[in-house]
C-alpha cells in the first residue's frame, strides 16, 4: 500500500481557534467549580487527576495513525519505543474508508502511552492519596460533570481537527505520546503547588495556567515557539525511501510459518518482558487502591485487582500483537541475485538485499517452539560498517528449502540435542522459587514486608531457569 502523500495533508484546514474550542469550554468547567462551587485543591486535584488517566490511552488511539515514520532522534523523550522491532515496518492498513490508514510500526507506542499511563497512576497520583478521596469527589455532580466535560473535550478535538484536518498524515508516533507524558511532568509541579497553596486565587490561577498547557499542547501539532516544541516532543521530519524491488515473477517464494510465530510470540511474553509486567500490574494494583481511599473495602481491593489484572493481559497481549505484526505477514521472495521480504498484510517489501551478501548464517537453536513445532529460524549478518545489520528467516517449516533458494551459508538446519541436565536444572529452580516464594509471603517465616521485597524482585526470579536454558544449547 502507497505511503499517504505528506504534501496533500493539510493541518491548517480548520482555524486553530475553533479546532481549540472543545477543549477551550471543557476546561473552563473547573474554573466555574473552583469560583461558584468552592471547590477544594482536593476536588481539582481529583479531577485534574482522572482526565490525566484517561488522556494516555486516547493519545494512543491517535499514535496509531501517525503518518510520518518514528525515524528521527529519539534522546530525551520519556517514552521510547526505539527497541521493538515493530517501528521499522513499512506499509499501511484501512480498516475503514471513512478512517485513516493504520500503521503497525505505529502499535508499540499505543501500548507504551497506556502502561506509561498506568505508571503515572502509580507514582503521580498514590503518594497523594492521603490529600485526596476520590469517592468524596465522585459524589459531587458538578465534579463528574467536570470530568466527563474534559474528556469529551479531548475527543472533540481530536474527532474534529486530528482526524478530519488530516494533521494525523504529519505528525510521528513519538511525538503524540510524548505529548500527555510531559503535560504530566508540568501538571505534577502545579499540582504540589495546589495542594500546598489551598487558596482559591491559587486554585484559579492553577485552572488558566493548566489551560495555557493545553493551548501550548494544542499548538505542537502545528509547529510554534520553544515551549510548544518541548510539549510535542522529539518528532519526525525524515520519510523512508524506496526500497529497490525488481519487476517480474519471483523464481522463489517461501512464507513463514504464522503458527510459529505466534507461538514464539507468546513464549517471548511470557518469559521475558511477562514478569515485568507482573510487577506493574501488582503496583498499579496496591498504589490505585491507596489512591482510592486510605482505607478501602473489599469491593475496591477486588476492582483494582481486575483493573491490573487486565492491564497485565492487555500488555502481554500488545507483546504477543507487535511480534505478530512484525513478522507473522513475512514472505520471502529471490528475483534473480536480489532477496526481498515482502510483508502480505502492508503490501510493501520491507528489506532487500543481494543474495550473496549474507555471512555468518546459523540456526536459532534456543527456540523451544520451533524444537517443538519442527520450524526454524536462520539468523544471518548482512552489509559492512555502519550498514551491518543483522536478518532473521523464519520461522519457517523448510529451513532446508530456504537455504537453498536464497543460497544461505548454513551447514546443517539440525537443531543440537539438548543437554538435559540443565534443562531438568531449569525446571527445578522455577519449582524452587515458587515455593520459596509462597513461604516467605504466606508463611511466617518471612518478615512483614516480604511480600513487597517479592514483588519488585520478581522480574529477576527468571534469569537463573532462563541461563539454565541456554546453558542446555551450548
């Protein structure tokens, strides 16, 4: 699929003041509670505070049609994306004729704003919770009102000068979700500063001034000042070029194997970026119920522990999508002396290279799925110097076919027969840890705080089964 045309975009399409004006009445909404109302620095911190949460997923909605490629520098942002494989795809998807184009490359920093979010719940908005109660807030009409009038707001503006002004077409990824992560940064300031304060010129000067960061916000899009350009964060003006494809039928063709790939997608999740995640979900669970209430009852515990619960599953599940994406579409296709990986679900070539230019080709050996679906996955080196870059084949189901249609330098795609004592000694040590684990938590033999001890080393509980692993291929 063509890339969109950046010139044919036109983000001045609707005058700024009027694409402002949804946000503009909704945030005028506080200051009508702090004025009349007599709101609290509580009451605005509250509600300041949910239209924060609710503002990352949203600007994860709009990263995903971010037309300009995440290409630039990325030094100094507060969410970086750069490691994932995913943001170097090239191609598009229409989901529908009346949406924009959605960009895979794109899906890593929607799942990055949302657990940024979460994070921002956790250290943000918990050591705050001994200044706020917000059930007390809840119960007051005007403040749902407030909070409901906010969000909308955000939509407004984004339904009517993102999507129908077309700036989606000239705006990065990167940019989008850094947007919301520095708001966040200036709001925690003037938050502190409410808090401390109490007075209600204090309160009223708090509303303009989070007002402005919101126009300064607003303005990003369409380029402006210092101030402005910090709030957009480090964006794109690079486009990718055209790849060298060959005209003609391919001599060869070989797709991967996509059962394979979500299985290794899956394994991925689970073992390596999973017990990190274990770890947030159980923070945002402990420090959201905090944030609740000092003292919250069964019903609160229960509901933040669902909330993490799904939050550990959406974020499995972005890890398990990205890897799926990036490679699950992938067919290999020779034209003469030229190899191009062509992606089925963009249809755009993705990488080319001459087919005598890869070195140091071997199989992948500590891939359980592939021992256990009978795939394989050949890594190979091309290019020299600053152009080195290293390419994966596979999974696929003939790795015997591939290395002889792309003329790979492989002796052998059989996998190595494991050391079984390490793998037993794997085993053991995930045993082992549990049931220490359980001991200290449960039983009395650990201290009070061990459970927390447990939680923030979880994520290193995996690295000794996983070395036992690798110990088993060498």
């Amino acid at each position: 699929m063509a890339s969109p045309r950046y010139d044919d975009a036109s983000p001045s399409s609707l005058p700024a003041g009027i694409g402002f004006l949804p946000v503009l009445s909704a945030n005028l909404l506080p200051l009508v509670g702090v004025l009349w109302f007599g709101w609290n620095p509580e009451t605005l911190l509250a509600v300041y505070a949910l239209e924060l949460l609710l503002l990352f997923p949203l600007s994860g909605v709009k990263a995903l049609f971010a037309g300009r490629p995440p290409t630039s520098s990325r030094e100094g942002g507060v969410l970086n994306r750069s490691e994932s494989d995913l943001v170097d795809k090239r191609g598009s998807v229409t989901i529908h004729d009346r949406l924009p184009p959605v960009y895979p490359r794109n899906v890593p920093f929607a799942t990055a704003v949302v657990g940024g979010g979460a994070w921002v719940g956790v250290f943000l908005l918990a050591p705050l919770s001994e200044v706020v109660s917000v059930l007390d807030v809840l119960a007051r009409p005007e403040a749902v009102v407030s909070v409901a009038a906010l969000v909308v707001g955000q939509v407004g503006e984004t339904a009517a000068a993102f999507l129908r002004g077309d700036r989606y077409a000239e705006r990065s990824p990167y940019a989008l979700v850094e947007i919301p992560a520095r708001q966040a940064m200036f709001l925690a300031c003037f938050l502190f500063v409410v808090v401390l304060g109490g007075a209600t010129v204090a309160l009223a000067a708090f509303v303009l001034v989070k007002l402005l960061f919101e126009w300064s916000g607003f303005r990003a899009d369409r380029g402006g000042g210092r101030l402005t350009s910090w709030l957009a964060g480090p964006d794109s003006e690079a486009t990718r070029e055209a790849l060298d494809v060959p005209d003609g039928r391919p001599a060869a063709e070989i797709d991967v194997d996509r059962r394979a790939v979500v299985a290794a997608a899956v394994w991925r999740a689970v073992t390596t970026t999973g017990p990190f995640y274990v770890t947030m979900a159980a923070m945002v669970w402990i420090g959201g119920t905090a944030f609740v209430a000092e003292e919250a009852s069964l019903a609160v515990w229960v509901g933040f522990g669902l909330f993490g619960l799904a939050l550990l599953g959406f974020m499995l599940a972005g890890d398990v999508v990205e890897d799926t994406l990036a490679s699950g579409w992938l067919t290999y296709r020779r034209f003469g002396g030229r190899l191009v990986a062509h992606d089925r679900l963009t249809g755009e070539p993705q990488w080319a290279a001459a087919v005598g230019d890869f070195r140091d080709a071997e199989v992948v050996a500590a891939r359980p799925t592939d021992r256990y679906l009978g795939t394989r996955t050949i890594a190979a080196t091309v290019g020299r110097g600053d152009d080195e870059t290293e390419r994966a084949f596979g999974p696929v189901a003939d790795a015997e076919r591939v290395v002889e249609a792309f003329d790979l330098p492989v002796e052998s795609t059989t996998l190595p027969p494991l050391d079984r004592r390490f793998v037993w000694a794997a085993v053991a040590s995930v045993v082992l840890t549990a049931v220490g684990v359980v001991t200290v938590v449960v039983t009395p033999l650990g201290p009070s705080t061990s459970w927390l001890l447990a939680l923030f080393l979880f994520p290193a509980f995996a690295i000794v089964p996983k070395g036992f692993w690798k110990l088993a291929h060498s």
